[in-house]
C-alpha cells in the first residue's frame, strides 16, 4: 500500500536511528514512522518538516502505522495517483447495479422490474427465467373485483436461489396462476407450496411460493443450483414497504372452524391418516393454537368451564411423542367439540 503523506517532525535520536513522523489524508485514524536508514529512506536527502513524500510497504505496529519503503515525492506520483483514483470510480460506477425491465409471461403481459440482484447472477440469466416464467399476474389499484386491470412493471429482488416478486407502489396482486402455455410438461414440474402464507412474510402481507429447478426453462448453472436443486419464486400480494400495506388480520380459527378443517382433511372419516396429517401439519397446528388461544389468556379466567373443559386436549397434543399421538389426541379434540 503506497500513500501520499507529509512531514510533521523529524526525529534524529531515536532509539532506534533517525526517523520522521507523517500524517495522510488516508490513514486518518493515526500518523506514520519512516525511518531514515538507507534501507528504507532512498534518498540522498533527508526530508524537512512541511515536506510531501512518499511512502509504501505500510505496516501496522501496536504503536501505529511504519513504512518500510520512503522516498520524495514528484509529478508522476501524482500523475499516477490520479490515474488510479479515475479507475476507482470508474469501477465502482459499473458496479453500481441499474434496475432494468424484462417482459414475460403470455403475450408479454407481464412487465418485471429487477430492482436487486444479489450474487453472481447474470443479467441473461435472470432475463431467460422472467421471460419463461408460467405465471400470470392480475394487477390491480385496489383488490375490488371492479377494479381496472393494470400492467406497470412488477419488483423483483433475486437473491441468489430467492426470487422475491412484489407490486409495485400503489398497486395490488390479485391473482397469480399457472399457466400452461409454456408447457404442461414445464409446469408439471414446478411445486407450488404456502399458497396463503400469512405467517412468514410479516404481517399484512400474503404470500404464494414456487419451487422448480431452472433447468426446465432451458437455464443452466444458476449460481447456488445444481443439477437437482431448486429457485424458489415468492409472489407477495400487497406492496413490499409496510406503510403501503392494506392490513390484513391474522387468520383465526373458532372451535367449529377447527371441527370442519378436521373433517375435511380426513374426508368426512373418523381419524386423519398418517399422511394426511403430514401434508396439512403446519395449517392444522396453526388452526388448533388459534382456538386454544381464544380460550387461555388473560382475559379469560382459569375456572372459565370452556377452558378448563378443554384443557386436557391441549395437554394431549403438547405432550404427543409422535404422528399416532397426535392424530389420537386431535381427535379428542374434535370428539369434545362435537360433544360440547
């Protein structure tokens, strides 16, 4: 590291030989020693105090900063200086991201912006997987069936193996499908999960998901995929600043609505299976803590006869060491619901 520096003091006894003390625009949190033996100072002069030199081969001491090399400096420092810096900006200019637009879906219809891209991504790449993308948007001012289709340009945010798609400012995604105009085959192979998530996304704001391995849109080498492994697609429905957010309240789940979830993930059958309960774990948890939590809290008292009458289910799935536990103590639940 060489620096442009200038002269604060000169030392001619110290304990080890002549040296002098410099400060630099850039090591602004300290000074510089350079000594002034031949092997380090070049030149055939010593510098006065008020003199600018040149220093280089820096190295941090628990004292401070010590150059290893020393000379005076002279025009084609400068010029060299102010070569380099014009790099510096020129760099960091073309590594100054710049949204752009891609234009995908049927028709077109749909008009992304890239807001952000994290990683090495490149743009051709990102462009294919927009433009390829099955998914069709209804955008619109306010989510009201009367409400005028629009088409400005939707965000997007890629960040590596997450791409985040979110209205623009104002505007509302009412609707996402799946298209299959692109190939049944290519959307066949997209797995669609959290078509409401209203619990991971913040609040206020829903979101779907897709997963799918860019190989089928013909994008290979997506950086952080590999043969096998997925990009996950996020579509949130409202804005993505949260002072722009309809509010949404929490989903809510009261006994009976537990009761007919219960029976219609089992098919009208007394018990959930195995697997049903592994397909629909998260929304049946989800819509039991809800009800427990309309009955244990502080504005219900212990003695309260609903929820000391339900108590014991609550205890039963807490306590529940596997998948047969839980579908026996959910079934309780249910039982109790019916019987109350």
């Amino acid at each position: 590291m060489a620096i442009k520096a200038v002269v604060q003091k000169i030392i001619p006894d110290g304990k080890h030989g002549h040296f002098f003390v410099a400060t630099s625009d850039q090591i602004p949190d300290g000074s510089i020693t350079c000594s002034l033996e031949p092997t380090v100072w070049t030149e055939g002069a010593y510098p006065e105090e008020g003199e600018v030199v040149f220093l280089d081969e820096l190295r941090q001491k628990r004292a401070g900063w010590r150059a290893k090399k020393g000379r005076f400096w002279n025009p084609s420092d400068e010029q060299n200086q102010q070569i380099e810096r014009r790099k510096q900006m020129s760099t960091a200019a073309q590594n100054t991201f710049k949204s752009f637009l891609v234009e995908g879906g049927y028709d077109g219809k749909n008009i992304f912006r890239v807001i952000e891209v994290t990683g090495d991504i490149s743009r051709e790449k990102i462009e294919r997987l927009l433009e390829g993308l099955p998914i069709s948007f209804q955008l619109r001012k306010e989510p009201s069936l009367s409400a005028d289709d629009l088409n400005d340009p939707i965000e997007v945010y890629v960040n590596n193996a997450v791409i985040s798609i979110y209205p623009p400012r104002h505007r509302v995604i009412v609707c996402t499908t799946l298209d299959s105009w692109n190939s049944a085959d290519v959307v066949s192979k997209m797995h669609v999960d959290n078509v409401m998530d209203t619990i991971t996304s913040g609040y206020g704001q829903v979101r779907s998901c897709v997963h799918f391995d860019p190989v089928i849109l013909g994008i290979e080498g997506w950086p952080q995929s590999v043969a096998g492994s997925e990009v996950e697609v996020d579509i949130h429905v409202y804005p993505r600043g949260k002072g722009d957010e309809p509010e949404l309240k929490a989903l809510t789940f009261g006994k009976s609505d537990v009761r007919k979830l219960l029976d219609l993930i089992a098919g009208g059958e007394r018990g959930l299976t195995v697997e049903q309960l592994k397909e629909w774990r998260d929304l049946i948890m989800y819509a039991v803590w809800s009800m427990r939590s309309c009955y244990e809290n502080p504005d219900v008292a212990e003695d309260y006869p609903v929820r000391v009458y339900f108590k014991p289910c609550w205890e039963a799935i807490e306590t529940a060491r596997d998948d047969s536990q839980l579908i026996e103590a959910l079934e309780k639940l249910r039982g109790r619901i019916e019987s109350e």
